[in-house]
C-alpha cells in the first residue's frame, strides 16, 4: 500500500566498499537490518540499541573500532543532535533511518493481554519515537520493518496511521507491504510489514518475490518462480555435527517426552481426538501452533520464536531445541557473525526479534538504488 505525503570501510566486517550512502540505526538488535542495508551499499555510522548483549553483538560485528557508535540506552529522551553528531551528520544529510520498533504491541502473539488488544501497550509509543527521529533528522528515506499483526484492521491500525501521518506532514512519501521472508529465498516463513518512506518524491516499488511453495494459508504455487528454500538446504549439514552439541538442547519436562512420536512438520495436533490418536492428550487448537511444533525439513522453517517456552517450537527434527548455528542459517546469519549472549535466552531472543540479513538486504536495495539515481552517485 502506498500513500502520498505534503573497500575504506573498516567498521562493518560482512561489507567492503566506499558508500555516500550514510545511514542512522534505530531499535537495532542484533543488528540484522544493519547487516543487510550495509551489504545493499549503505553506510551504518550509529545504532541506538538498549539491550545490553545486542548493543555487544553490534560492537562487535559493526563497530569493533567505534564502540561508541552504539548508544547503549532507550531511545526514549535521546536527543536526535546527539545521534547525528555521533555519526557526524547535520540534519539533511543522512540518506536513510532504518530501524525495527519492538514488535510485541502489535504481534498476535500477544492478543490475550488486555492491554495490548486494546492498543494501550506502553511499548507502542515507540513508533512515535522512531517517527520523532527521522522528523529531526531529515533523511532522504526511511525503511522500518516489524511484524505483520501491525497491518491488522483493529487496533493497530491507530499507530500505524499514526506513523505515516507524522512522516507524511513532514514531507515524506510512504509506502507498505507485508512480505514473506520465504518468497526471498530465506528459509523461514516469516512475514513482515515492511514500510518505504522517500522524501518529496515516491518511493520505489517493494521488491517482487523470487520463490514460491504452499503455506498453510497459500496452497497456489508459482511454476515460474524458484522453489521455497528448505531447512535441510539451510542446515541439513550441521545435524549430525556432534561438536556443535548444546547442554540446554533436549526437551524434558511434562510434555518432551512426547516430541519424538510427532511427525516431521507437525505438532501437538497429532495428539487430538479430531486427527484420530487413540489417546488424545489436547482438545482441538486448544494450544498455540507453534506448541511442540518440528521442522519439516523439506519446507522453509517456520517463523523462529525470540522468547520460546519450554515447548514452543519450531524443533529440530531430530526431537531437540535448535542450536545457535542452525537458528543463524535459518535467519540467514553468517556462520561467523558473532553474537554476544549470557544464555540461550539472550541468544534466542536477538536472533528470533532479527531481520534476516538476505530480506534486509533485498528490501534495502531499491531504496538504495533509487538515491544513487537521485544524488548521482556512482555505483
């Protein structure tokens, strides 16, 4: 949807090349939207981060010779001359504000929390932050992604609307679309809202898909488009590498003893009266999907959880917790990126809240291209 509106690189690791193409980082996590708009010909001069091993991983991958490129501390109160100076930008002159708002407002996931249902969710002011930030900074485009649940016709809508309004009145030019990471070539069905924002001009067109498979709300397949990127071609290599043996991996407790009889892509369902089990242990979508979910290796992955239970998948399927090597392939990770972590918990909530690094970097590239042609600069 779309709506009008009045090789001297030595701080990123995964990207080499001289960029006239200076970015501004916001919510920036473990630093997949960076990695992907760097690898798109963007220059990340500074990230604002509030989590304290996201703001390591980023120092680490990013800014190993500018730590202080990372403001580690809310975003909330953070004075936009503050960033700009850091990244040693004047107001006009940043090509883009890139960034990922938390998305737990507006996820699905969190509809039975009264507070979210009815859009009172303190954390849902955060887009009026992002949107405080590119009305100081005046870039020349804006690329924010988050969850899909934020495009739902309730009470999402109103911070939505909100958003686009600011940036509109400002004299940026916005548009939107909710795209599956899998129709890109990342093997994971993970959808997300992406939004484009140009100012005093239209933003591209989001890049069309590149793959096509069935999903459980898709069933056409497009012949003419590449077939989804599996698991097994993600991480089908690493399953029998016993070095790369977790302590945290296996799954006990009331329900883990269950994993081994569900079939590969399936879940708790297989143990209802409606599937025919002999012995039902669940009533029919009593459970989220995700509860005792396995991975299909011969289907892209379902969407990686940042804050799992005990029993929320998606599981190997070989009846295990994913390992931290096989969740950075199936987020589209370089094997060697480093992410800095305490525990599993810290781990899986960086990757599982990441955009994958590939979409990044294909979502940003039009964007990119469409400022190289408007400034002139070579590519």
């Amino acid at each position: 949807m779309m709506r009008d509106g009045a090789d001297n690189r030595t701080h990123v690791r995964y990207h080499a090349g001289v960029s006239d193409l200076p970015a501004i980082s916001l919510f920036s996590g473990v630093g997949g939207l960076d990695l992907g708009v760097a690898r798109a010909g963007f220059d990340v001069r500074v990230a604002v981060e509030l989590d304290r091993d996201s703001a390591a991983s980023l120092r680490a991958n990013h800014f190993p010779d500018r730590q202080d490129a990372v403001f580690e501390r809310s975003i909330v109160g953070l004075d936009v001359s503050e960033i700009l100076e850091r990244a040693g930008l004047m107001a006009g002159e940043a090509a883009l504000v890139v960034g990922g708002p938390p998305c737990t407002p507006f996820s699905k996931s969190g509809n039975w929390l009264e507070y979210k249902r009815t859009g009172n969710d303190p954390d849902a002011s955060l887009l009026d932050e992002f949107a405080r930030v590119v009305e100081d900074a005046r870039p020349a485009a804006v690329l924010m992604e988050n969850v899909w649940g934020l495009a739902y016709r309730n009470h999402n809508t109103v911070p939505l609307s909100r958003l686009m309004d600011r940036l509109e009145a400002v004299g940026y030019r916005v548009r939107w679309e909710v795209l599956n990471a899998a129709d890109y070539g990342i093997p994971q069905l993970r959808k997300r809202l992406i939004l484009y924002g140009m100012l005093g001009e239209d933003p591209p067109e989001l890049p069309r898909a590149t793959h096509s498979g069935w999903t459980e709300t898709k069933r056409v397949v497009d012949q003419n488009l590449l077939p989804y990127v599996t698991s097994r071609q993600a991480i089908g290599d690493l399953e029998h590498r016993d070095d790369l043996a977790e302590t945290d991996e296996e799954v006990n407790g009331r329900y883990g003893h269950l994993l081994p009889e569900i079939p590969a892509g399936d879940n708790y369902l297989y143990f209802t009266e409606k599937r025919g089990h002999p012995e039902p242990l669940f009533r029919w979508r009593g459970r989220y999907w995700t509860f005792l979910l396995k991975l299909d290796p011969e289907r892209p992955s379902t969407t990686i959880q940042s804050q799992p239970g005990p029993y929320i998948g998606p599981f190997h399927w070989n009846d295990r917790r994913l390992r931290l090597l096989e969740v950075k392939r199936l987020q589209t990770f370089p094997d060697d990126y480093v992410v800095v972590a305490r525990n599993r918990r810290s781990w899986q909530n960086q990757l599982g809240n990441a955009v994958p690094p590939r979409l990044a970097e294909i979502v940003a590239r039009p964007l990119a291209d469409a400022l190289r042609s408007r400034l002139l600069v070579p590519t």
